[in-house]
C-alpha cells in the first residue's frame, strides 16, 4: 500500500449556492490527488498517456461527510489499495484545517490501450517504479 | 417508486483529452435529472430552497460502464427509490442514442434547514406532491 | 449574418456562492449555442473535427449585465457575423424569461488542421452549407 | 499598479478533447489569480464576502495565443490596473514552462453590497490595504 498527501485551497468556482463546494468536484480532487501520488514515484500520468495507455475510472463512490469551503485548505489522503489485473483501486480521505475527516471514497480504474480502447496489464513503466519501491 | 426520464445531449465543454465526457460531469447528470423527475411532479428544487431547506448530496455511487462521446443523446432514467427520514433515495441509469446501457448510479440527499443547517423530514410541499401521487 | 435561438435552462452546478451563475459558464453557453446554430444549417461541430478540423476559439469578450439564477430558462441569441480566411465571428446576447438582457458577447474561432494544427480555410461542408443558404 | 504572480498545475478535468485546457477555464485561472495577488497584501477576498461585500465581474476579455495542456505548470502574471469607484481592473499574462506568452486577458469587477445588491466603493479593508502599500 502506497499514501500520498495532496494539499490544496478550494476555489471560488467550485462553490454553489448552497455555499459550499458542489459535489461533482471531488471527483476531480480525487483525480489530482492520485496523479499526485504517482508523480510522488517518478511516474506522470501524462507519460502514461503519451507511452499509449489511458486510465479511465471504472467505478466512484463518494461519502459526504461535512461540506467544504471557498478558501479552505484541503488535504487528500489517497491509498492505492491494490493492483488487479487491469485495474488499480485507490481510496482517498480528504479532512479540513481542523484535521477534520469531511469525505470519503474509492475509485476503480483501468489501464486500456488508447489505439485499440481494450482493457490491458498496468504498463511497464508503472509496474517498474510499483517494484523499485517494494509496492507489488 | 416514481420514475422519470431526462435527455440532453453531451456538449463540447464535458468532454476531456481522453475524447470521452470526464467522469465528474455524471453526478451533474444525475443532479438535473432528478431536478426534472421533482419537475414532472410539479415540485421544484427551486421552491424548496426558496421555503427554507437545502438537500446536499450525502452519498454518490457510480459505475461507468461505456463512455459517452461529445454530441451524443444521452437519457438518464431516474427513479425514487424510498424517502426515509430526512432522507431521499434516487437511482439512474443512462442509456445511449442505441440504448446501450452506459452508466449506472445512486445517490442519497439529506433534506436540511437553511437556517439551522441540521437535518429535517421532507418539507410538507414534498411530502404533499409524492401523497397526490400515492407515491408514499 | 445568420442568427439563431438557443434556450436552456441553468442548471444548480452552475451557480457559485453568490447565488448566481458562475462567470465562466458563460463560455460554455455560448459555444453550444453556436454549435446548436451549425446544427440549424446542417453541419455538425462533431462532423467537422471528424472530417480533420478544429475550431478553436482565439478570442473572447463578455459584458455581465444582469445576472442569472438557477433553474431560469436563458435564450441566447447567435449572430454568425462574418468568415474572414480562417477565422468565423460569431456575437451572442443573452436574455432572461422576462426578455431582458442580461448578457452580451463575442467570440472569435479560427478553422485548424487537425494534424499539423495549422490555420487553414474553413472546410468545404462549411463553406457549402453557409452559400445554400446564401450566407456567404 | 500592483502585480503578482500564481503557479499552476494545469489538470486533466481542465482538458477538451482537442487536447487542450477548455478556454472556459481561463476565467477561473484568472480569478483564482486575483484573489492571490489580495492574498498577498493580506486581504482575503472570502473575509471581503464575510464583512458584506461581494465583487462580481462585470466585463471579461481574453485572447487565445497558445493552447495550454494537461500537467503543464501554468504562471499567470495579475496587475491590479486601476482602482475606480466601485471598480477594480485586473489585467492578467499567463505563460508556459518555456516562458512563452499563451494567453493575455482583463476583467472589470465592481463591489456590491450583499444585502442591497447595489454598487458601492470598496470596503475600508481594501482601500486601507491598498493605501498601506502605497497603491492607491
């Protein structure tokens, strides 16, 4: 199991009128936290993409716990659980300044190859950087 | 159990350089969808949080199963599932212009007071609208 | 000049904590209106970049009159002013259910290759469509 | 005249399909922006909201140079231009790693009171920030 912590301030256009960050965005939150952890291996996502492989999401869950703020700062502590085949499951906790737990959730994914859209092993060049860090 | 469908069709915007609609616009998907199933029992979102009470997303589950491409028709069949408490249960499905089915997901909502920002039962225009209906 | 009518209605993701539609989102509303004014001509957006072009948006200029509030029913009116070489213009205005303005804009687009992402004339189905209807 | 400097890490939600960060976004950058260069003289655009006040854009121009992509780090350069009754002018550069200009842009933002909704000047907390720092 690798942890990564990813520190961020919310944004005044990811708020609603309900005050409070809309719930479409931690989705993204989670994306940038977990991007985060794999450049805290030496590996970049956009060099993922660029060797020939995407890795889309396959399944979200989200548990909304206390809602978020404008101005805020926001931590994501994201886990990747597992390596399965194709898919890499992460889970990620996101507390408040107060070191409040205010959200919680998981995302599936899955390593398919941009020419042909099918599913495929991890790449390489992830497996090697999993294994140079005793991860798998 | 009440049901309702909602079309649109993918814009521009929603897509990500994958070339496929990025993950985090579904629970946007699921939000107007199941705005226009209250719509389609002459409630309104609107008119709820103009009476004094908010209903935040407290928990979201997604499962994406094909991608959804820019342009596409895409129609979400959104259903009730159960009030219980304050809380309200809805369930989507999202087929294609081939009504392939492409998406799949829940959400619970937690009806709160504006003022007191705690948790409440149904306003009694709510409950009002799903009785007429012998819906609960 | 060729104009045409688009309506939606605001859905709540757009709106921030000032209660109103975030100024962004005014971007994304008039590039599918213009698309939806493609549409009314024949011609597809999606039709074009398949066929090996892009239409990226070189310049932009909004005036925020009035604002705008969830759950509204917005008609923007699109002008397509003038295809000068690479470049289309295209004007926009913005009003609310009760007919007032509330927003005025331009964009300026400009035909690409998709490969070797080079301004170039407008492609021939463009062309084509525009001098049917006697446009150009 | 006030200048400041924000660096960003383009994100993979901020991608279209051409492959690009989506122009809608630039509005959001700048905005975020601004809010920094208030940071740094210790005004904060959130506490601004909490003493009554709120600043809306009134008007917004951006030119499209270059396309930005995804994991690109991103500095836009904000200059308070003029501070003129109830508004402030913002101008704002943002280049690339290489130190190339890709976009330029300006916004017009005016007070508002919160509760009348009405123009009006700058609250205390700003002009006295400003006239600290000999900015006004």
């Amino acid at each position: 199991m690798i942890s990564h912590q990813y520190t961020f301030r919310v944004v005044y256009s990811d708020t609603d009128q309900m005050g409070y960050v809309h719930h479409s965005n931690y989705a993204k939150y989670y994306e940038t936290a977990r991007w985060e952890l794999f450049r805290s291996l030496d590996i970049s996502y956009k060099v993922i993409e660029d060797s020939g492989f995407l890795l889309p999401v396959t399944s979200l869950s989200v548990k909304f716990i206390k809602p978020a703020s404008y101005d805020q700062l926001l931590t994501v502590n994201t886990t990747l659980k597992a390596v399965r085949g194709a898919r890499m499951i992460f889970s990620y906790e996101i507390v408040n300044e107060k070191d409040e737990l205010i959200n919680r959730g998981e995302t599936i994914l899955a390593f398919i190859r941009k020419d042909t859209r099918k599913p495929c092993h991890p790449p390489l060049l992830v497996l090697k950087a999993l294994e140079d860090g005793n991860l798998i």
